[in-house]
C-alpha cells in the first residue's frame, strides 16, 4: 500500500543517515555499518591524523625518521616524552597519534624481535616484522571489548636485505615504503616527498629534507612550540638505529630554518607585488 511504502522508504532514509554519521554503529570496533564502514577504526585514525606529523625516508645508505613532537608544557624537560623508540638494534620506530597507545606497539615490537632471536638466532627481518605489527594492530579492530590503537607507527629496518622503511595503521593496513609520513602534516609532507629523489640521497642530506617538512607542516600550528626528533639507522651508524649525532641535528635544523625564512620573504615580496 502506499502507506507501507512511504513507511519503508523513511525508514530506509533513517537508516541510512543513520550509518552515515555513526549513530548506533560506532559503539563497537566489532560492529559494522549497512555500508560496510567500521567506525571506531576511522575515529582511531582522526586521533593520528590530529597530532604531530611523523616522516620516513629511505636512503641509499639507510633509513631516516623524523617527527614533529609538539610540546605540551613549557615545564616539560628536553628529550622527555619521546617519540621515536629503538625495537632492536637493527630497526626503529617513529610514531604520530597518542604515544601511549604507540608504546604499546613498541612493547609488542620488541617481544617480537625478542621472540625471533630467540627461536632461530638471527635478527627479526623487517618484512615480517612489519607483519607482526601490522596483525596486533588489526587484532584489536575485531572485537567489542577493546578499541583500536589511535596511532600510527613508521618502522625503519636495516637487514639482509638492506634498508626498509614500512608504515602501518589503525585498520591494521601495513605496507613497505620507499618515503612515508604520517599525522596532521602528512599531505603537506607527501607531496614534498613526491619531489625528491630519495634513492640517491644519503641519510645526512635525507636529515636535512626530513628537517625542512617537519618545520614546513609544523606552519599550520606555528602557535605551538615544537622539538625535531631525528634518528636514523645507516652506513655510518654502523647500521644500528640510534639518534642523529649532534652536529647532523644542529646542521638539519639551521637548515630548515633558513629555508621556512626564505619562503617567508618570497611570499612578503609577491604580496608587495600584487599590491
């Protein structure tokens, strides 16, 4: 009847507005929507996408990770709350999101890397342990009693089979990468990746590139102090993840600087043309 049938096309619209914004389907990281969205996993990746922008690149003599790490209080001390861990001597990780939840993953990594060395007495290949990450992330996108990891994690490796960067995510989605970014500068940062030619870069001239994006994507929250971390697992580390010297630092920065200084005056000068 045409009563039924206006009834059942409200009811329909209903519920399609319904899963479109979350209502009712987004109590559970078990639950999907009519349309196929699982919607805590999505809230999980806006907790990345609202934090500190992360960036790896992969050089032709290591791998190097920089992460923008915005300072919460001026008491904090220098070096504290720190964003980029050590997993094992061979591989690093760099977050973006809540670090508490990436903690975890760090936890995780290195029982994983632990685990390896222990069964055939050899350092955890970075494929797979980007397969581990990658499954206990996804792991807690399937059941109601637990919520997914609100960070995203960029693993650096230098094994066998030379440097490897790969990044995974809240859905569990884990992939190699050749450049990588991660946070609330990623798309500033992706498309300044898309432009250089990482493979021929080594990790000192990659530490002044990764420098130069954090500082650029850092301009859309200018109002808010900010430490570079920076770290790198190369040739000249002995191919041990660690920190990047000081002088390597004190260089990147200064560089970056002057750069964001530069495009600063170019654009003053446009504007003085324009008018």
């Amino acid at each position: 009847s045409p009563t039924s049938a206006r009834h059942h096309a409200r009811t329909s619209a209903q519920r399609h507005t319904m899963s479109s914004i979350g209502t009712g389907y987004d109590l559970s990281a078990g639950t999907f929507s009519p349309d196929g969205r699982v919607f805590q996993v999505e809230y999980a990746a806006k907790a990345v996408e609202n934090r500190g922008t992360a960036v790896g690149i992969v050089c032709k003599d290591g791998v190097v990770l920089g992460v923008e790490k915005l300072i919460l209080s001026k008491m904090l001390m220098e070096g504290s709350n720190k964003h980029i861990f050590s997993v094992d001597e061979h591989a690093g990780l760099a977050c973006s999101g809540l670090v508490t939840d990436a903690r975890q993953i760090v936890n995780r990594a290195r029982a994983e890397a632990r685990s390896h060395r222990s069964a055939y007495g050899e350092d955890i290949p970075g494929r797979v342990l980007n397969e581990r990450i990658g499954s206990f992330y996804h792991v807690y996108t399937l059941y109601g009693h637990v919520r997914p990891f609100g960070c995203s994690v960029l693993v650096g490796v230098y094994d066998c089979d030379g440097p490897k960067l790969y990044m995974a995510e809240p859905s569990g989605v884990s992939y190699e990468y050749t450049a990588c970014a991660a946070g609330k500068g990623r798309q500033i940062a992706m498309t300044k990746l898309e432009k250089l030619k990482v493979g021929e870069m080594t990790c000192r001239e990659a530490a002044v590139e990764v420098a130069k994006i954090i500082y650029e994507a850092h301009q859309e929250m200018k109002d808010k102090d900010f430490e570079l971390e920076l770290s790198w697992i190369c040739d000249e580390s002995n191919k041990v993840h660690c920190f990047v010297p000081q002088d390597v630092y004190d260089d990147a920065v200064q560089k970056a600087k002057a750069a964001l200084e530069e495009d600063d005056s170019e654009d003053e000068d446009e504007d003085e043309d324009v008018e």
